[in-house]
C-alpha cells in the first residue's frame, strides 16, 4: 500500500459484542470477552503496519445507563486487561494513554490506569488511545473551561481565541487527528466520539460484530481510505497541481 495513502491515526467504535453474544445464545459478557480478544489482534496488526496512533472507544459517558452488572463487568474487563497487558504492551514499544473522564472511576482503577501510562509514556512505537468515560461534548467542555479559566486570568484575550485555541486543549491534542473512523455492527453514526476531531476523517461502516473484526476486515478499510480522495475544502485539480 502506498504510504501516502496510509493513515496516521485510526478510531474505531467497537460495536456489537453484545448482538454477536445474542446470536449465540450467549450472555452479552461473552460478547465483551470475545471484544476484548478481537481488540487484542487489531492492536497488533496495526502494530505490524507501524500504524502511529489507533483509539479504541472501550467506554463511553453514556455506557452507564446500561445494566449495573455489565457495567461492572466492563469496568471488571478494564482492570484485567491493564494488568495482564501493560507489560506486553510495553515491550512491544507501545505508548499508552486513557482519554475521558477519569473522575467517575474507582480509586483502584485510577492508581492502574496511572502506573501502566507512567510505565509506557516514553515508548516511541504505536500510540494506543483507550476512550473511557468519553464522550465528544465533554472533550469540548473541559476545553472551554480551560480557555474559560486562562481568560479570566488574563492570561489571553478574547481576540487570541482561534479554532487552534480550543483544539490544542482537548484530549490528545499532541496527536494527529483521526484519518480512519471505523465503526462496527451496521450503526452508522459517530454517537458522540470525537466530535471536534473527525472533521475530516473518512467514515467506515461495516455490519461485521466487533469480535469477527479481524486483521482482513481492518485491511477491507485500510483499502476503503487508500481510495479516497481527501480534497480538506480543496478541489482535485489543486490538490493535483500541489
């Protein structure tokens, strides 16, 4: 694949785990193991590729209106999986960050998410953002907050507020925005993820359950964006021209 049409970050909405579990007559907990599987090997496909950041939508802020016992069975999958993968990750060279609203998570759940993103904050590899506690509209408001709050110090002023002003305050905002948007099981919506960064990324929907989402399937939408022509408000003969 031509790398010029490779993408630099991929987020993906990893739905479905509990239709798949459904179809088997399984409980929907099954269907959050085998996710958290499927998770496993994207992760290191896009490890191979030498893809530089993927985000994977793990919780959002609205995931606890569900069922109290999935809740904490998730919130049960979280811990388990910083704990058996955080040295794996980090001898594969991988960073990992939390983004969200840690806030709302248990005290034990805090003092793990620290210790695996001190343990992997100086690796140079693939950058693997877990979404938890997220949602688009709380990233712009904690921006707003604290532009809000460097405002009222005085610190800028009013006509220093540019687009770049509140981008540079929102979760990784040291990161390339998303290129890919992936998500599964046939929704097609972005359900509150990321609203400020996918302003231009290319949208793939595909009706596969998360845990059938395989290496070919993410190549299936690696050959989707390499096809693509990402004009960003320009038209195709200026972008030939460039």
């Amino acid at each position: 694949m031509n790398l010029s049409n490779f993408p630099r970050h991929i987020a993906i909405i990893m739905d479905g785990n509990g239709r798949w579990a459904k179809q088997r007559h399984l409980p929907r907990i099954a269907g959050h193991k085998a996710g958290l599987e499927a998770a496993h090997k994207i992760v290191e496909h896009c490890i191979k590729q030498g893809l530089e950041v993927l985000t994977l939508f793990v919780f959002s802020s609205e995931n606890w209106r569900r069922p109290e016992d999935e809740v904490s069975y998730l919130m049960h999958l979280f811990v388990t999986m910083l704990q058996r993968d955080a040295n794996k990750l980090h001898e594969q060279n991988v960073q990992l960050r939390i983004i969200g609203d840690r806030s709302r998570f248990s005290k034990s759940l805090q003092k793990h998410i620290a210790k695996v993103e001190k343990l992997t904050e100086s690796n140079t590899g693939l950058k693997l953002l877990l979404a938890a506690n997220y949602g688009g509209q709380w990233d712009i408001m904690e921006a707003v907050h604290k532009i809000a709050l460097n405002l009222q110090r005085g610190e800028i002023s009013i006509n220093d507020l540019t687009p770049d002003t509140i981008k540079q305050h929102l979760s990784f905002a040291d990161l390339p925005d998303p290129d890919l948007f992936i998500r599964t099981s046939g929704e097609m919506r972005i359900s509150n993820f990321m609203l400020w960064q996918l302003a231009y990324a290319e949208l793939y929907f595909t009706d596969v359950y998360w845990p059938d989402f395989d290496a070919a399937e993410l190549d299936k939408a690696l050959s989707f964006f390499a096809n693509r022509e990402r004009r960003f408000g320009y038209i195709s003969e200026q972008l030939k021209e460039a």
